[in-house]
C-alpha cells in the first residue's frame, strides 16, 4: 500500500466514528429504550469495526517491512 493511502483511511475511519457518535448523542434524547439500547449497540459495533481495520491496515503495511 503507498504510504499516503494509510493516514487517508485512518481520517476517514475517524470521521465515520465521529459522525457516529454525534448522531447517536442526538438521537439518545430522543430515543425510547429500546431504541436506545440498539444504537448504542450499533455504536460499539461500528467502533469495534473501525478498530480492526486500524489493526489490519497497519498489519498490512508493515508486513513487507
């Protein structure tokens, strides 16, 4: 992977997270339970996912080094 292509994805990724958290703090006030406990669910899921492909791609980078 060229070394530019890394630090895109990282920003990305982080934007994805950040945008996720905004949106569940806006919709928790408004949310029932329920709904609630999914988004925050959906969160932890969406974060754990932006984790592994952190890992990966640093994985990947520096495996022919």
């Amino acid at each position: 992977m060229p070394p530019l292509i890394i630090p895109s994805l990282g920003a990305a990724i982080a934007l994805v997270l950040f945008a996720s958290a905004r949106l569940l703090r806006k919709r928790r006030d408004e949310a029932d339970g329920l709904l609630r406990g999914f988004e925050t669910f959906t969160g932890i899921v969406l974060m754990l996912v932006a984790a592994m492909l952190l890992v990966a791609l640093h994985a990947a980078a520096t495996a022919g080094h």
